[in-house]
C-alpha cells in the first residue's frame, strides 16, 4: 500500500466559513500548489511579490496537490502564476483568512499499489470506520523533528538547552529532506559553530539566525529568539501533538477498549474496529486538551492520564514554559474532539495500477473537519 505517489494522488480541496464580496477590507485569493508547503508558499509571496500580513487558515503538505486560501490587506494582484503553484483572486470580505474560519477539508486520495489482501483489509474496514469513526490522532507531519528520532525542539528550550535546540533546527539532517539539504545540514553540522560557512548553506529565513550568531557567538539564547515566530509555533504544536496521542492511546487501553495498534515515529498508535454503545457514547462527547499551563480537563480520569505522559517526560502542566520570550509564542491549551468520523466517503472499485505492475488502486474521497489528518484515517485502513 502507497500514497502520495505523484502529488496527485493526494488532493486536498479547502473549505472556509466567509462570506465572498465586491467589496471590503481584505482580498481573499484561493491558492493552489504542488511541491510547496503552505509557509514556504507564504514566504514566497512576501519575498517575490511583495504582499503582506498574508493570513491562512489551514497548512498543506507539499507532496499533495492543494487548494486553500489566504488574505491579504486592502486590494491586491488579479493572479499570481509561478512554477508549482498560482493565486487567484476569489473575492473581497470583511475579515482575513484565519484558523477560525476553516470548517475543514475535501480529500480525494489515490491509493496505490495494493495487493489483494489489501485492497479486501480496506474494503472491510470502511463501513466500520464510516460507522464508528476513528481516533483524533495527529500524524507525522505535525511531530517537525522529532518524527526522524531527533527529538523536539520545544523539550530542549523548556530545559533552557538553546544550543540544542538550534541545532534540531539547523542542522539536523532527516530521512524525509531531499539529498541537497541532507547534505546541506551535514556540513552544517560539521562546522557547527562555524557561523561564516554555516551562512552559505542554510535557508533564506534562517540567515538571520546566523547572522546574529557571528555577532555574538555564544548567545544561543539570543539566537533562538530570532528563529520565525510561526516556526516556533510549530515547533511547541508538535510536543502538544505527541502528548495528546499518547493520552488518546492511554485512555482507550484504560477504558478497555479492544484496539489493534499502528507504529509511526514516535510510538505507537491504539485503533479501535467497533465501539460498544457505552465506549461510543463516552468518546463522542470525549474532549482532550492539547497541554499547557491552565490545561481544563473534562474528568479526573483523562487529567491523571496527561499528567502521567508527561511525568515519564519529567515535566508537569505547570512546567511547560519555554525559557526564552517570544510574542505569542507559549504552551496554549486548546480542546482537541478524541473521536472523528468522516463524512461524504465515496470509494471507487480498485482497478489496475498504472505505476505498480500487478497491484490495484483505488481513490478514496471523504471530507474531514478541520485540524483532522486522513493520513490517520489511511493508517486505520492499512490494519489487516
């Protein structure tokens, strides 16, 4: 079984609570792309066009074909056309493009390479799934560093190692990189400290942080402060992301639920294939927060369970706080749905596939509300 074989295989269409006008004080511009992540996109568009205080809703994989949409200020450009990706303009409307404003999202996912007891596992499962839904789990892509056994960045700068923690982001090279930045953060690597040649290797966006360091060599601190504040929002996302699944994977082995588990990067994940009534009636109201000082939790059952996750970390609620200051950088509790079922699945019959001589393939097509990944719902899938 594969996916994301070309970017077409995995399509991701944006949906958004806004209301489209002639006229108002943002312009909205629906973005399509492939190869691009949605920041990199972003980073992009201010550096080679010139716009600014761009909002977005939702990030996108780059190994996926995606349309989502951003704002910016005022009026703006009709369209943009570049390699790999192009803005069109859809419309005007009062409020920018934001987190809150995005309902979810349209998949169509080719799945590839399937033998036949896997193309019988997923066409079995699909109605139980369809029925009882799955668990809210974030997948790899959200774990940054930590998903290529490198550990978190947001761990090293809870402990105040800042040192460590620049070099998670400089230069560490991972499985997923292409061969130019594997290499690329091996040199870095190398000549660790050498700030001058680490300059000609390292992206645009983390010049700065270079920069800084040739100045003053040994303020790691410093030097962290100047890394990109959505990056470092990503970078405290991904610990709260591994907390939150292994308390998901914790409370269904204490509720006794019968799962079958997948291994991914950083653990393993815990799926159910049906609920009993009293399961399924407790985790469709099930809210988990993503961890942080002031955390709320809906019983002491769920609080005694984060608090063990997290004390196997050597840490406590209270105790994640990074120790360096960054405007509207911190660990914010939100609430996080335990349970999600999909909605609007259609599947075709599988056929012969083209790319994997013998095997079969088939599209899947559901909707997911926002902050969901089908990349878990697939994993759900692949349980023979």
């Amino acid at each position: 079984m594969k996916i994301k074989c070309t970017p077409e295989d995995f399509q991701v269409f944006e949906q958004l609570r806004i209301r489209l006008k002639r006229a108002g004080p943002f312009s909205i511009y629906r973005l399509q792309k492939r190869f691009w992540n949605t920041l990199d996109v972003i980073r992009e568009l201010e550096q080679r066009h010139g716009l600014r205080r761009i909002g977005r809703a939702g990030l996108k994989d780059r190994y996926s074909v995606s349309t989502q949409y951003i704002s910016i200020p005022g009026r703006g450009p009709g369209s943009i056309r570049e390699k790999n990706y192009s803005l069109e303009f859809a419309g005007m409307a009062d409020e920018p493009v934001s987190r809150e404003l995005l309902l979810g999202n349209n998949f169509d996912i080719t799945i590839r390479a399937l033998t036949a007891d896997e193309t019988s596992a997923i066409e079995q499962a699909l109605p139980s799934v369809i029925r009882f839904g799955f668990p809210n789990y974030y997948d790899e892509q959200r774990l940054g560093s930590a998903r290529h056994g490198q550990g978190f960045i947001a761990r090293r700068l809870i402990d105040g190692h800042f040192n460590g923690a620049l070099k998670l982001y400089l230069a560490t090279p991972s499985p997923a990189d292409d061969p130019k930045t594997r290499r690329t953060k091996s040199l870095i690597s190398e000549n660790w400290g050498h700030w001058v040649e680490c300059m000609k290797l390292v992206r645009p966006e983390a010049r700065p942080v270079i920069q800084y360091l040739i100045r003053k060599p040994r303020d790691f601190k410093g030097a962290v402060g100047l890394i990109p504040r959505n990056l470092l929002e990503l970078f405290v996302g991904a610990y709260q992301a591994w907390v939150w699944n292994e308390t998901m994977s914790a409370t269904l082995r204490s509720l006794g639920v019968p799962t079958r588990t997948v291994e991914y990067s950083h653990g393993s994940l815990a799926f159910w294939n049906q609920l009993s009534p009293e399961h399924e009636a407790f985790l469709s109201q099930l809210i988990i927060p993503a961890v942080g000082p002031g955390a709320e939790f809906q019983g002491e059952r769920v609080a005694r369970i984060a608090a063990e996750v997290l004390s196997r970390d050597g840490l406590t609620l209270e105790a994640l706080k990074m120790k360096v200051r960054v405007h509207g950088v911190f660990f914010k509790a939100y609430q996080r749905r335990a349970r999600i079922v999909p909605e609007h699945v259609k599947m075709t019959k599988p056929v012969p596939d083209d790319i994997y001589p013998g095997r079969s393939k088939l599209t899947l097509s559901l909707f997911l509300p926002a902050g969901s990944y089908a990349t878990i719902l697939l994993k759900r899938l692949s349980l023979l």
